[in-house]
C-alpha cells in the first residue's frame, strides 16, 4: 500500500531535522551562530522540502534543487559569512543530507518500515500529532543532552568567550585554544593572547592602531601601553604589538584573566574565532572548569 504524504508532516518533519544537521555544520565548522539562525535556516530547509511533491521531475531536476536548498537555507543560517565559508557550509549542509538520506534508504532497504519514505534527499515520517509532540519532546532533550556533551568533550578550555575592557569601551570575543601560543610578555611574564585587531574595535589604543598603520608609535599616550612581542612560527619570525587591557574576564563565569592582547593586523579565521590562547597559561582557567 503506498504511504500517502501530507504537507503539513513533511514540513513539520523536515524543520526538525534540518535544524540537527545545521547544529552539524555549525559544531563541524565552529561557526558561532544562536540558535534562532539555526531555526531560520530550518524553517527555509523545510519550506524547500516542499519541492519533494514534485514528482513529475527528472533525477538530475531533484539533484538540482537539492543544491540551491542548500544555499538557501545555509544563507538563512550563517550569513553573513565570507563566501569560502559559505561554501564550506553549504557543501557540509549538503553532504549530511545526503548522508542521512542514505541511511533512511538503508532502512526502506532491508527493514522496509511502513511509515518511513524519502523523496529525492528528503526524508518523511508518517505521525500522528501525539506522537510529534513526543518526539518534539524527545528531539528537545537529546538536542540539550547533545549540546552538553559536545561542549564537556570537545569544548571545556578550547573554546572561551572573554569581555574585554579599555578606555570606556568593551569588545566580546571568541578565543580558540593554542598549545602552540606559548607567548608572555617579557617584562612581567604575563601570558598573551592574539587577537585581530577588528575584533577588538575601540579597546585598542591609539598608539598600538598607529603601529599597525606605520610600524612606529609617537608614545603619545601613558608611557609603557605598548608593548612589542617577539614570536617565531612556521612562516617565520616577527613583532606583534601587545597591550594590558583594564580588564579581561571569562563570559561565562567573569573569572579575571591577567593577560596582555597582542593584536594582529590579520584575520586570525574565516569567522570562527577572534583570539587564540594557550590553556596552559592560564591556571585560572584549569581550576574554573
């Protein structure tokens, strides 16, 4: 007996499900995007699920429409990203549809259940209303349990939000772990974190901006606010110029973290992250976690 589809459970279905691959691509790409994004960018996902009834259209017209939804609701998701990156989510968006398009069909395959179906990349459900609400409940669950236990396992000390503040102004940002980052500051050892210099905004001050601009500083401003950092990389050696903020705290637990910033005039990411850190540095850290 052929499953009879209804509009209103495709759409309902595909909401939930795009808004998991979406979090997918996010964790995937560490783009840092709320949770209303992700639930933009499912509503998009489930309206071009739509497409599906079409059944009078060819394959490659199915494969088609495939794509351009994944542009669309990876647009509704993530944008504004630069264009690499939205095409690195939009191919990863892409990819675990179809990925979990072929597991379903897996299961049609050799468990052929009565009430699972998909059409082209998209995958139906045939429920009762209770029974959505049951599995809304359960979806909301496994999502907070999922968030949890991907940020205790691959989060903890790799990823920190910190508050920034300078002369009047505050700048939040999104710093990556780096066991690599072994920077201090030579005369009071203190650790230092690389930051862009847009990230930063109005924090930095002006003579660190006229050292980025010029390579020189008139130390017009209160002596010792500059500071030059030495480091060594792959690419080779060099200068970054660093100043001690009034104050840097977690987001998350307003921990105080002594530290210098030392700026780079260079995205350190393609939107990922503002600043890397050394956890190593940063016993505070270790003992708040």
């Amino acid at each position: 007996m052929p499953l009879t589809v209804y509009a209103d459970i495709l759409l309902i279905v595909n909401l939930y499900i795009d808004f998991f691959l979406l979090w997918c691509v996010k964790k995937f790409l560490h783009l840092r995007v709320k949770n209303r994004r992700l639930a933009l960018g499912a509503l998009a996902g489930a309206v071009c699920s739509l497409s599906s009834l079409l059944s009078a259209l060819p394959e490659w017209a199915f494969l088609l429409l495939g794509l351009c939804s994944a542009l669309a609701v990876t647009g509704a998701a993530f944008a504004p990203i630069s264009p690499r990156m939205f095409f690195r989510a939009a191919l990863c968006f892409w990819a675990f549809t179809l990925l979990l398009a072929g597991f379903f069909l897996f299961l049609l395959r050799f468990f052929a259940p009565k009430n699972v179906a998909v059409l082209g990349n998209v995958v139906y459900f045939d429920l009762s209303l209770p029974l959505l609400f049951f599995f809304t409940c359960g979806a909301y669950l496994l999502f907070s349990l999922s968030q949890k236990l991907f940020s205790s396992v691959l989060g903890g000390l790799r990823c920190q939000w910190i508050t920034v503040e300078n002369k009047g102004e505050k700048a939040k940002l999104y710093m990556k772990a780096d066991t690599g980052n072994s920077l201090r500051e030579p005369f009071s050892g203190l650790p230092v974190l690389v930051c862009q210099a847009e990230s930063l905004g109005n924090t930095i001050p002006a003579e660190l901006l006229e050292f980025l601009e010029t390579g020189t500083a008139s130390l017009s401003e209160k002596p010792g606010t500059l500071r030059l950092i030495p480091f060594e990389s792959v690419g080779g050696t060099g200068i970054l110029p660093a100043f001690r903020p009034e104050r840097v705290t977690t987001a998350k637990t307003e921990q105080v973290l002594s530290c210098y910033i030392a700026v780079s005039g260079q995205k350190l990411s393609a939107g990922q992250f503002d600043a890397l850190y050394n956890p190593d540095l940063f016993p505070e850290l270790q003992e708040n976690r």
